[in-house]
C-alpha cells in the first residue's frame, strides 16, 4: 500500500492505493472495503477523493494512466493517458495526481511533464509543462489554490501561477525533492528531501525543511540549531542554504 488519504467529505471513509494495482474505499467504523477498483495494470502511487463528490476517486498509475472512478457504479468512469485518444501521452509512470477544489481539472505528473486535463470535457489534455529536468514528484496547492507548487527529482521547487500556468518562483535545493506540503494554518511549504549515495540505493540523510514565504510570518534567525535538527524557515527577504528564493509567490 502507497497511498492512504481520507475523504475530504466524509472523513468515516479512506482511500487506499496500491502496488498490487488495486484502489480500495474503506468504511473506518466496520474496518470494511466499500469498494475496491481493479482497472490498473501497474503499481497506483496516487490518488484522492473528489472535494466535491465522495463518490468520485482520481487516480494517477505507472500504467502510464490517469483514471476517475466512482463507487456508484464500481467503475472507471473516465480515462486520461496513454491510450486516450489524441492525448500524445506515452506509457510514462504517473507519480502525482491532483485535483482542483472545483472538480472540474485535473493535473497529473508523468516524468518530467505536468499535464492538466479537463474533466468536464471528457479528460482532454489541455496543457502539457516541461519545465523540470527531472521527474515530478509532488504536487500541492496553497490555500486559496492561486498557486500550484511542483518538487522534482532535478533539486528544484517551482510555483505556477494558476491563471496562465507560468512560473513565478524558483527554489533550487541540495538534493532531490520526493515530497511537499502546504500548512494552511501557518501558510508555510513543508517539504522533503533526500540525498543518496553514489549508487542511488541508500539514503545518506533525510531532511526535513519548514519554508514559509509570507511577508506577515517573521524569520527567525535560529540556523544553527535547525541545521542540526535539518529545520529550516526560509523567508524572501533572506538567502539560506539550500534555497534561492527569487520572489514571494503566494
């Protein structure tokens, strides 16, 4: 199991994505599968409920597919990806998936390309981004969900500006991004990272950095005690290691 997120409309159910191809919907009270989707063919390594309707599931495979289901039906109702037609899209793994609050696009990352696909229109492909180097990893809102922020495996964070989908900001780290977050509450980017050894096997340290952009949230100027515990709270104004902050994007 890759994946378990909670129903952000009904926080009774989870959902659950898996290397054995499977995506389940659980019942928490009566541990039970409500549901359980077979239509992958490969590892599922993302997925989430709809914010707008508990009974559509989007989910991103390394089948190369993206895929809406819905536990009505116990189907997948739609089919964005290599085998949409017209879509141009090869059999790359799909990492992320995320969907926007309003239900209606969708963004999916597949290598080093960001796709947003329309779902209104029957999962047409409307943009395709290429502006990592190397695999998307993650994907986030911030809160208002103005900005999109993306972290590959080329050490860089980037922020798109929703409206048109160019980048507004830049953040390079010093080794590859494999997750990142957004806190509502503080307007604060929790992201994290990894180094390995020469042979892409063994991690030789995990870090974890707090960043926070907002002008209104002051930095602290604790940098020797968060190098040792691997915290750090970035501000615009400033030029910590690991990063290099071009503008406030949110």
């Amino acid at each position: 199991m890759h994946v378990t997120k909670f129903s952000t409309l009904d926080r009774a159910q989870v959902l659950s994505c898996s290397d054995d191809t499977t995506v389940r919907l659980w019942d928490v009270p009566s541990q039970s599968t409500i549901t359980t989707f077979t239509s992958h063919t490969d590892y599922v390594r993302s997925g989430q409920v709809s914010s707008t309707d508990p009974h559509l599931i989007l989910t991103g495979s390394y089948d190369g597919t993206v895929r809406i289901f819905d536990t009505r039906t116990g189907e997948c109702e739609l089919l964005m990806g290599s085998t949409s037609p017209g879509s141009g899209v090869g059999s790359v793994p799909v990492e992320q998936v995320l969907m926007y609050p309003s239900g209606t696009v969708a963004l999916s990352a597949a290598g080093s390309i960001l796709r947003v696909w329309d779902i209104v229109a029957g999962g047409r492909c409307l943009r395709a981004m290429s502006n990592h180097q190397k695999t998307v990893t993650s994907l986030a809102f911030n809160a208002n969900s103005s900005r999109l922020l993306t972290g590959g495996l080329d050490h860089m964070v980037k922020v798109y500006d929703i409206s048109n989908y160019n980048v507004v900001h830049t953040m390079r780290y010093s080794a590859p991004v494999i997750c990142l977050a957004i806190s509502v509450r503080r307007s604060a980017m929790h992201l994290r990272h990894v180094e390995f050894d020469d042979s892409w096997r063994s991690p030789t340290r995990h870090t974890l950095l707090s960043a926070c952009q907002m002008e209104r949230f002051p930095f602290v100027d604790d940098s020797q005690k968060r190098r040792k515990e691997g915290h750090w709270l970035i501000n615009p104004c400033t030029n910590p290691p690991f990063a290099r902050p071009l503008s406030n994007p949110f």
